[in-house]
C-alpha cells in the first residue's frame, strides 16, 4: 500500500507547532496530563480490532500476540502513569540539613520541551503509544516518525492521535529515509530511539551537533543459559515461544542458548517435541505464527541460514515473496559462526555447546576461559570473540546459586530466571539496556524521568547572614573559621589498612556544637536588637 508521507516542507512547521503549544503552558496542568493520558488508552481501546486488523496486515501476526505484545503493555504504561503522575510531578523537598533548611531547598520535575519519538515496526503500538504516554505524563509536547514498515499501523495512528489528543501538542511525521533525515537536522529537546545499532548511531551523531540528551533502546543478541537439572519441557516451551512469537521480532527475544555438551541431545529431544505440538500442521500453515515485516528482511535472514555452518534441526524453508521464514532451531552452533554476528530480528534459535557454566559466562562476557588440570597444568579451553551487552540475559534453573552466580558474572538490561521477553510488561519495570544494547529508558516512572529535568529551587531570608552567613561578604576576615568549619559535613572515618568497614555513626558532637553556636548567635542577636530598641526608646 502507499503511505501518505509528511511534505519535507511541513516537517519544520509541525516541530514549531508543537514548540509553541508547548511554550503556552497547556500541558503543565496535572489535571490535562491525566486526560491526555486516559485518551491514549481509549484512543487504542476504542480501536482495537481494526489495530488487529492492520497488524495482521503487516506482521501477519495472530490477535493473540497483539494482545501481549502492544495492548497489554499499552495499557499498563497508561494506567501507571494516570496513577502515579500527581506524585512525580510533585515539589519534593531534600533530605533534612540543618545548614540549609531556613532556606526552604526543594526539587521539582520539569518538562524538558519537545520530545522525538523514533519507534520501531515490530511492536508498534508499545514501543510508540508507550513513550507518548511518558512525554504526556513529564508534560512534554511530542513529534512521532514511526516505521514506514507498518504502513496500515501508521495510516490508523495518523488517523486517530489528532482526533483523541491535543493536535498542537502531539503530531505524527509519515515518511522513510528523507523524511528522517530532515528531521534529524532539528533541535529538538530529547529524542527517543526504538530499533538497530547503525540507525542508532545515526541518530546519535545529529543528535550530538545540537547537544540532544538522547534515549536508546537497541536489542542485542539475548543469550539463555540453561541448568541440566531444570524443568526441560517447560524450558523448551518457554524458549520456543520467546523466540518465535512476532517471528522473532521483539527485542527481549532468547537468541543463542548455551548448554552443556552433556545435556545438549536431551535439549534438543525437549524442543523438537515442543515444536511440533506448537504447529501440528506446520508453521507456514499456522494462524499462531507471524510474518517478516518486509521481503528486504526475509531475505537477509535466508542469506545468513545459507551461510552457518551448524545442523538446522528444525524449519529453515524462507519463502521471500511471502515474507515467511520458517521457525527455525540450529544446533552446534560456534562463536564463530554466520548467525553468532549481528542481532537475527528473525525467528531462529541458535544453540551452543559449553563445558559447564563457566564457560558459558565467558561467552556470554567474550573473554577466555582457563582450565587446570593435573597433567597438563593451566591450558587455555577456547578464547570467544567480543559480545557487546545484550538486552537481556535468561537463566533456566530452579537453583538459586546457579542463578546468580550467571547473573552476578553477567551485564544487561534485564536478567530473567525461568522466562523470556516478559519483562517490558511488567508494571513498575524500566525497560532498557547498557553499552551497545542502550541506554535510558522509555518505561514508567523512569521514563518519565527521561524527559523532565530535576529543577532545584530555594529561598533564603535575609536574616540568615545575619546568623550564619554574613562571613562569605568582603572584606574577609577570620571570622569565618568559627562559621565555615560547622558548615561543613563530616567526613566519614579515615580508611586504615586491614581495618573493617563500618557504618559511619551520627556525628552527634559536630551538630551539637552547631547547634550551641546557633543558639549563641541568635541570643547574640536579640540582645543587641532590645539595646538598639532602648537606646531609639531613650532618645
């Protein structure tokens, strides 16, 4: 179908006017928030079946995986945020510092501007509707471009953001490369990016030339380790639908599962049964699985299938035209290996032989792993190519100690014991990553975080010089020891060699001796207030 692409012309405009909706104050009230906030919700609620029917038109995609993949969390981030907002929008004052409390020091969240939200096609209603519930709830304007992959999602949001929300605060910008392009040129107040690597550097290199706070949200190869003692058929039914649920296409998708050599065949044995009761008539002929967003995709994925070198157990047929890549599962897969490169975005399970857990752990951190043994001493057992940070890191174990110690040993975004890609739709979690898989968030309260800034404000009477800070004036003299010494904080005990770290105590002397001198030097003031009192009463 053909999209309606913003007119290059009008991309300045829409930026301006959301600027200027935004200098009007209009979206500061908590109150419009919290109704701008409930309209995004209806705005999907209302529309839910032809936001269906336009996702099975460009992802193929069953309603089920729309319900748990875009409406669900959806509707999680505005119910969160309508709840919350009156709270994080509120003065908060410091923690307690008698130097500072006359002055009445506070902290306030605000707006910073208007924000750019660049989504991703593969949960387009998550991963664009989610943010602007963010942007709306910090107070913020907002210019959405989401994917030109999805044009029958975008036509519906271009459709219905004007009709539900403010159309001078909120805007959708339709367009591919150019249109991207134009609007990277702007300046805009913080820039949110949902999608891959190479546009994520894009982006943050325009975003740099106009000194853009920016948040990223990029992926990563998701690696699983797995325990031999685990729940084999629940873990083969949980890897099965993490990785090929939306065809693969969702960030926190298991990419690469690490095995001991040991239990490698019964793995395997667990997932073959899985996967036949998952597509009994077979996957190209089951509503239940999903569609490669574009042929340019499909394509990509059967080039890298053509070139691994391990054993694809299960599937491997890709239909380019259709845009169908089977659900796919390749064993013996090495570090070395075609697929093991950049993210698949694609449903294909990789799967990796290890010696045990160690191994594992410096697979999944990139570094070599030593062995010691009697008769040959320490030899080296292999030695991994780099890894960036993934997403997500998966365990399956029921062993707590088998857990953390993967967890403990590993970075990213989020670490899972016993599921996969779950995590964006739990209320309360940020989503995110660290290192190359991202940074920031663009999920509940940290989101809206993202887009405010934490502005400090006090007031400080005058009769504070007076008591305390009247040695700071020139001329300088050595008054000030008395004061300047109270003012500071106390250190905390000087670290000795070999001594134990111990909480520092309450430094009651210190604020005793403050306290005193506040007290002298208040009796000190009134005093000399009733003689000036006297003397005028005299006269």
């Amino acid at each position: 179908m053909s999209e309606q692409y913003t007119p290059l012309d009008d991309i300045e405009r829409v930026l301006a006017s959301a600027r200027n909706a935004f200098l009007s104050d209009r979206a500061k009230p908590v109150a419009f928030r919290k109704q701008q906030i409930a309209q995004v919700g209806y705005l999907l609620k209302d529309n839910e079946e032809r936001f269906k029917e336009a996702l099975k038109l460009d992802l193929g995609r069953h309603a089920v995986e729309t319900e748990l993949f875009d409406f669900g969390p959806t509707y999680k981030d505005v119910r969160v945020a309508y709840d919350n907002v009156e709270k994080w929008t509120k003065v908060q004052p410091i923690d307690f510092n008698l130097n500072y409390i006359a002055m009445r020091p506070t902290i306030k969240a605000e707006p910073k501007g208007v924000i750019l939200i660049v989504s991703a096609f593969n949960v387009p209603l998550f991963l664009t509707l989610g943010p602007l519930v963010s942007a709306i709830a910090s107070g913020c304007a907002a210019v959405i471009k989401p994917s030109e992959a999805v044009p029958h999602v975008n036509l519906l949001l271009a459709e219905l953001i004007p009709k539900y929300l403010d159309p001078e605060l909120y805007h959708v910008i339709q367009g591919g490369v150019a249109e991207t392009s134009k609007i990277l040129e702007l300046r805009w107040d913080h820039i949110l990016y949902i999608g891959g690597v190479r546009v994520g550097r894009i982006i943050a290199q325009a975003a740099a030339k106009h000194l853009t706070p920016i948040t990223l949200e990029l992926g990563g190869k998701n690696p699983v380790v797995v325990d031999p003692k685990v729940d084999i058929e629940m873990t083969a039914r949980r890897l099965l639908w993490g990785r090929f649920s939306n065809a693969g296409q969702v960030c926190t998708c298991p990419e690469y599962v690490l095995v001991p050599r040991t239990f490698q065949s019964t793995l395997i044995s667990a997932l073959k049964d899985a996967y036949g009761k998952f597509y009994p008539d077979g996957p190209e002929n089951s509503d239940s699985f999903s569609r490669i967003v574009t042929r340019e995709h499909a394509a990509r994925r059967q080039g890298l299938l053509k070139r691994t070198n391990g054993e694809i157990v299960c599937g491997g047929d890709v239909d380019v035209e259709k845009k169908y890549v089977a659900p796919t599962i390749v064993n013996d897969v090495t570090a070395e290996d075609a697929l093991m490169g950049e993210e698949m975005f694609g449903p294909v399970l990789l799967i990796v032989p290890v010696e045990d857990v160690d191994e594992a752990i410096a697979f999944i951190q990139a570094r070599d792993v030593c062995y010691y043994t009697a008769s040959l001493g320490w030899f080296m057992l292999t030695a991994h190519p780099r890894r960036e940070t993934p997403l997500a890191v998966y365990v399956f174990s029921q062993d707590k100690k088998f857990q953390e110690k993967v967890f403990s040993s590993t970075r990213s975004g989020a670490a899972l014991a016993n599921e996969t890609v779950l995590s964006p739709a739990v209320p309360g979690f940020p989503v995110g990553g660290v290192g190359a898989s991202g940074y920031g968030y663009y999920a509940g309260k940290q989101a809206f975080e993202q887009f405010t800034h934490y502005r400090v404000s006090l007031d400080n009477p005058s009769w504070v010089d007076t008591l305390v800070f009247g040695f700071r004036f020139p001329p300088y003299n050595d008054r000030y020891k008395k004061y300047v010494r109270m003012m500071h904080a106390p250190l905390p005990p000087r670290p000795t060699k070999g001594a134990k770290t111990t909480k520092p105590g309450f430094a009651w002397t210190w604020w005793i001796s403050f306290v005193v001198s506040m007290l002298v030097s208040t009796l000190s003031l009134m005093l000399v207030r009733k003689n000036d009192v006297l003397r005028k009463l005299k006269s």
